[in-house]
C-alpha cells in the first residue's frame, strides 16, 4: 500500500501492485493540516471536527461520535447511531493511549502491538489516542 498526494489538496491510499492499482481511501486536511475528511471507498465518508489541536467529534453518516477530554486525557467516548448510544469511560497511560474502556454493558482491557494495531471493536480512541485508519 502506497499514498499519493493529489493536486486538488487531498491524499489518497492505494495498493502498491501497478495491475491491481486502486483508490482504498482519500484524505481532506482543514487549514491547520489535521485530516479533516477520511473517505474509504466501501465506507460512508467521515467528518472530523476538532477544539485546540484534540478530535472532539466524528460524524459517519447517522452515527455521531463525541470525545470528552481533561487536562490532556481522554475521559470519555459518547456515540450514537440513530436510538442506539453507547458511553465508554476511558482509562489511558501517559501516551494517551487507552487501555481500559469501560460502558454499562461491559470492561474492556485493551493491548497494542509493538507499531500500535490492536483487535478490531472496543472506543474508537486507541493508541496515542488517534483512531484507526480504516485501510
């Protein structure tokens, strides 16, 4: 996998092999050159919008995420998809990373390989406190 810039201001994702070369996800920065617009291709696109430098909502068509910070920790993930919501209570070290989340259903622990992947599911925050690319 590969990324390009574009001419129009955008990056886009693509695989690296020229006979199967395709656009997974494009990219939008805002002025402050933070990603401002995720678009996966199998995907509804993704608007993020942030307070001081810290993503603070997520909008995927009818789902509405909302994270709370505090002194530069992540507190809390707020997330609703039309009736359904769900809370998670974020545990995190000093990276920002999350370690525990914790909602009315459920605790979650959390572990991260050496390069930051972790198992799909559990808060949208990971690790340093940055979501997923979804490629």
């Amino acid at each position: 996998m590969g990324y390009s810039n574009l001419d129009c201001g955008a990056c886009v994702a693509m695989t690296n092999t020229p006979e199967t070369r395709c656009v997974l996800c494009r990219y939008r920065y805002d002025a402050l050159d933070r990603i401002a617009v995720v678009d996966p291709e199998v995907q509804e696109v993704v608007s993020r919008f942030y307070q001081k430098n810290r993503l603070t909502v997520e909008i995927q068509g009818a789902t509405r995420r909302r994270v709370f910070h505090g002194d530069d920790r992540l507190l809390a993930e707020y997330e609703t998809d039309g009736s359904i919501t769900r809370t998670n209570l974020l545990s995190t070290d000093r990276q920002i990373s999350v370690l525990h989340a914790l909602s009315s259903e459920e605790r979650q622990p959390l572990a991260y390989s050496p390069y930051g992947h972790r198992l799909p599911g559990g808060p949208f925050s990971g690790f340093n406190g940055e979501r997923a690319d979804p490629v």
